[in-house]
C-alpha cells in the first residue's frame, strides 16, 4: 500500500510541475505575441501617435534591452498599464517616475518612450521562450505517460501465468 501511495503523491507533483511548465509557456508565449502586436502597431503607416505622460511602476530588468511597466491615461481617460522599451543607457527611472510617452491612440496598449529613446520591441525572443518551454512541457507529459504505459504493461505481464501443458 505505502508503494501505491507514493506512486500517487509523484504523479500529483509531477502533474502539478507540469501544470506550472504550461502555464509558464503559455504565459511567455502570450506576452510575447502581445509585444509583437504592440511593435506593429507602433509602427504602421496609420497609426497615430499620441503624447502624454506615464507613470513607472516598476523598475526594468538589467539585459541591455529591458521592459519596464508604465501606465498612463489616455486621452479618452482611459487607465492603461502597458510595457515599454528601455535602452542599457535609458533605464535607470524610479518607480513612481514620470517619463514621457507616445502611444497609438487606436491601439493604447502600444506605447514607448516618446522620441523612439527605448528603442523597437524584440518580441521574437519572447515567442521563442514561450514555444520552448510548451514544447518541453509537451514532450515530458507524453514521457511521463509513456512511462505509466510501460509500467502498467510490465505489471499486466506481471500477473499472467504461464498456462501449464498436461
């Protein structure tokens, strides 16, 4: 009994580990999917860009290129908390600083430093860290079930007796 019941409490961390690893991914792939629509629209030939003011509510990470939490309200009064851009020499902003912005007034959520100071999104790594981290949760379910397969198949031989001949 204390075998089967270890059996269970592996498979539930494992199926909770596995839970966590998809939605990581499914997080990641998300965001970036999201940054890639906010750099189209920053950049086509109809948009229209619009000045205001946000607010930092978070500091940016410390790669050379880093995304930092703003939000700001548009000119409908709209509250928007969107992710901006930053530089290695344009990201040492407190939180709870004012910083300049522009944002698509069509697409709100699309925002940057205002005179181009961030720099382009680069989504693609993103979307890629996103489908990485899905494939390997894939790949390590359909192992984990593979193995259960196997396991029941051996216990299965297990318990069939060979049939004696008279």
């Amino acid at each position: 009994m204390g075998q089967r019941l270890r059996s269970w409490a592996v498979a539930g961390v494992s199926a909770i580990a596995l839970a966590a690893l998809t939605t990581a991914g499914v997080v990641t792939l998300g965001g970036g999917l999201a940054e890639q629509g906010n750099a189209s629209a920053l950049s086509a030939a109809g948009s229209t860009l619009v000045s205001t003011v946000g607010t930092v509510k978070a500091n940016a990470g410390d790669t050379e290129w880093s995304q930092m939490p703003v939000r700001f309200i548009t000119e409908g009064g709209e509250a928007i908390e969107t992710m901006v851009w930053t530089r290695q020499g344009n990201r040492n902003f407190d939180v709870g600083e004012l910083v300049e912005l522009d944002y698509v007034s069509q697409y709100p959520s699309a925002a940057r430093l205002a005179d181009g100071q961030g720099g382009p999104a680069k989504s693609m790594g993103t979307i890629l860290t996103g489908a990485g981290i899905l494939a390997a949760a894939f790949l390590l379910t359909g192992a984990w079930i593979w193995d259960l397969v196997a396991r029941s198949k051996r216990r299965a031989g297990k318990r069939t007796r060979p049939l004696r001949q008279p």
